[in-house]
C-alpha cells in the first residue's frame, strides 16, 4: 500500500519519518540523503549526509569544515539502509553526482529525481530510467510551453560572436557543461573561468571528466579582442553591469535571465515538458508527486490515467 505520508515537508524540508531523515533539507538537519550540490538542494551544516563521491567533494569545496559532520558514501546502484528504508542511487543526468534517490519501503518504491534532465552532456553521469511505484519529480519546467532547444545549437551561437563574450553561468555544472561545449562546438573561442570556478572544474577532471582547453582569467588577456569568452558566477555577471567591449551573455533555461533579446544562450539542466511525459510514460508509476515546481499541468494530462498530487 502506498503511504500518503511517505514524505512530507515540514520546517527543514522534505522529511520521511519511516527512516526519519531529510531528502536535500533546507535547514541543517540530523539525517540528510541528498541528490546533488547545489545550494539550493544540500546545505551546510547536517550532522550525517548520504550522498555520491562528487557530492561530498563539492560539498566540501564550498562549505569546507562546515559542510557536514559524517559522510557516507554511495555509489550508483549500491543500496543502504537509512533507518527502515532502503535506499539506492540512480545517475540523475543533472550535474556530476547528481542522483535520484530510490526508496524501498514494505514492498512499496518512491523514487524522488531531485534535480534530473534527459538530455546529452558529456560532463556529468547520463540519466537512468528507473521503476517506481511512486514518482516524486522536479516540476521546475512542468508546462507544455517548457521545450528546451538543443544545447549545441545554442553553443554554436558564440561563432557569430565576433567579440569578446562575459558569460555568466552557474559554477557547479553549468560551467563545466559550457566549457565542453564551446571546446566541441566553438573550438576558435579561448575559454576564461573566474578563479571561484577552477576548483570544482578540478573535481570533474579528476572524475574523467574532460573539459577541453580553459585558463584561468587574467585582466590583461581579456583586454585583447581575440574571441575570448570568460565564464564567470552570477554574483560576478550582476556586478559587470557596465563592462564595455564585451557581449553580455546569461546561460539559463529561464527566458527571463536572457539579458540581450538579439542574443540569447538557453541551456537548461533540468528536464523540460517533453522530458517529464517521457519519464512518466517509461516508468508507469501508480502515481506522480510532484515539487520545485508546478504539478498542475501534469495533474491535467494524466487525469484520467495517473494519480498526480502537489507536494509543495
């Protein structure tokens, strides 16, 4: 029987009490099992985190002594228990380490995604469908008007860029994922990366994960017209403003972070419209949860054949 209150949220976030910890909690927290580390999705300060290898390394990166207490470790298909659940992590296709975090519970399945996308990106793990009863998806892209265009196309863009570009991107995995792209598919472009990147771009190389040609920013090269494009953090891109001969651009899949109409870069790591019905339809779950997100819409397509219900 599927349990209503599998997981729930409450103050720190998404709790489930069967095996009493947090999936990416909000506030610090005594048990958290997390999908991936961006901030949004794993905070400092857990007493006892279960997450992937590139996860904690991330992690530690950006909160050093502060990221958490305990780690354990897991790879991709390898199941532990966290209290009366067992638990197995599925390549999320997002960033590197991301994973979708499978929960068996008195024969029952719940397969949280966190943050997921299905489409090509040859710096992180590839997406893995998976069976579940229960499916408790991102629904960050979750209209029928969220189609994400191919990001080779959009990386193909910068050819017709004949100035330097200031790319503002985020750090973890949207860097990277843009790195590999202009070396593949914009190969005359000589790619800068602001100095808070370098150390998780480290992370993937030393995963195997292989980014192409990329250095360090320095003033000086960036003062030459000669095709660069320097990546840097949103923090930085807010505080260029006024750069002048420079082509401001902002990597999202959010139209609204787009800052030149006549120039856009729509790259988004997350699953859109099309991507969701995919998962939905390969899986066959009893039922659909859904978060981050709207679940309206899906509630609507799948009213006659699937149960789908809003977690917040």
């Amino acid at each position: 029987m599927i349990l209503d209150d599998f997981v729930h949220f409450n103050a720190n976030g998404l709790y489930c009490p069967y095996g009493d910890f947090y999936l990416d909690p909000q506030q610090p927290v005594k048990t958290a099992v997390i999908s991936h580390a961006h901030g949004d999705h794993a905070v400092s300060g857990n007493n006892e985190i279960f997450c992937t290898e590139s996860t904690r390394q991330f992690m530690h990166i950006r909160y050093g002594k502060n990221a958490g207490k305990v780690f354990n470790i897991a790879g991709y298909q390898q199941k532990f228990k966290v209290g009366k659940v067992d638990i197995t992590f599925i390549p999320a296709g997002h960033i590197l380490g991301s994973a979708q975090i499978l929960m068996e519970y008195e024969g029952i399945s719940y397969l949280y995604t966190g943050d997921f996308k299905l489409q090509t990106d040859a710096t992180c793990e590839p997406y893995e469908f998976a069976q579940a009863d229960v499916l408790i998806t991102e629904s960050t892209f979750a209209r029928p008007e969220n189609l994400h265009p191919d990001p080779v196309e959009e990386i193909k863009k910068l050819n017709d860029i004949k100035i330097n570009i200031l790319l503002g991107a985020y750090g973890l995995g949207k860097s990277q994922r843009i790195i590999q792209l202009i070396n593949a598919h914009a190969p005359q472009k000589k790619v800068l990366v602001h100095h808070r990147i370098m150390p998780l771009c480290k992370v993937y190389e030393d995963a195997d994960f292989k980014l192409g040609r990329y250095e360090l920013y320095n003033r000086k090269a960036m003062k030459q017209q000669d095709e660069y494009v320097y990546i840097v953090p949103p923090f930085t891109f807010d505080s260029y403003f006024n750069a002048v001969g420079v082509k401001r651009l902002f990597a999202s899949g959010w139209q609204h972070l787009q800052v030149n109409s006549q120039d856009t870069l729509v790259i988004s790591d997350h699953a859109d419209w099309n991507d969701i019905l995919l998962v939905i339809e390969r899986m066959q779950p009893k039922q659909v949860w859904t978060l981050h997100g709207e679940g309206k819409y899906l509630a609507t397509h799948f009213r006659n054949s699937i149960f789908v219900k809003t977690l917040g």
